[in-house]
C-alpha cells in the first residue's frame, strides 16, 4: 500500500476517501469496519475498492457499492467490478433497445398490405 503523506493509514482517512467518493461507497466501507475485526485487518481491501472509482469513476463505483449493501453480496474487487460490468452492459442493452435506428416498428398498414 503507497505511503500517505502523514505516514498513515486509517480508518478516518479512508472513511473520509470512501466520502469524497460517494454516499454509498461510505456506507460500504463502514460496514466493512463494522465486522468487528481490528480495522487493520480491512485496509487492503478497503484500499482497492477506493481505488476502483480511478479505474471506474466514482458515479459506477458509488452505484455499484449500493447494489452491493442491496444484494448483500461480499464486497470484494472482484464483485464490485462484476457488478459494475452488469450495469454497463445493462445500460447499453436498454441504450439500443429503446434507440430509433435500432426499433423495426411496423404500423397496421404493413400487415393489411400483406394479405
């Protein structure tokens, strides 16, 4: 784990990151702490979760972390990235969907023309 500038890690400082990040991404990262294990047992993974928001942006990672509390699954990078995928790609499928290039809609006239 990089050096902060002050030296150190802790909970404070990565409770503050986890804000500057998003509500949600808070919210996870206190429930993480909260599993009664000395917070240093949590600061790696805690660590690699927040620097997902550099690779993802903090908008996906905030979104996905509340997907992750909602669906009580185990946040891990591997889940939270997971997540993250499925609501790229859901996104793209509902994009295209509803897009006019991509909807063949067929009017009544079609259909009597067809007879």
């Amino acid at each position: 784990m990089p050096a902060s500038p002050s030296g150190e890690w802790s909970k404070d400082r990565f409770l503050t990151w986890a804000q500057k990040t998003g509500t949600n991404t808070f919210e996870l990262v206190q429930k993480v702490f909260d599993q009664g294990r000395p917070e240093q047992v949590y600061y790696a993974k805690i660590h690699a979760i927040l620097k997902m928001a550099g690779i993802y942006g903090a908008d996906k990672l905030d979104h996905a972390c509340r997907r992750c509390i909602d669906l009580g699954v185990n946040p891990t990078t591997k889940n939270i990235k997971a997540l993250i995928e499925t609501d790229v790609q859901s996104n793209n499928t509902r994009t295209d969907i509803s897009s006019p290039e991509t909807a063949y809609l067929r009017g009544d006239d079609y259909y009597d023309s067809q007879k």
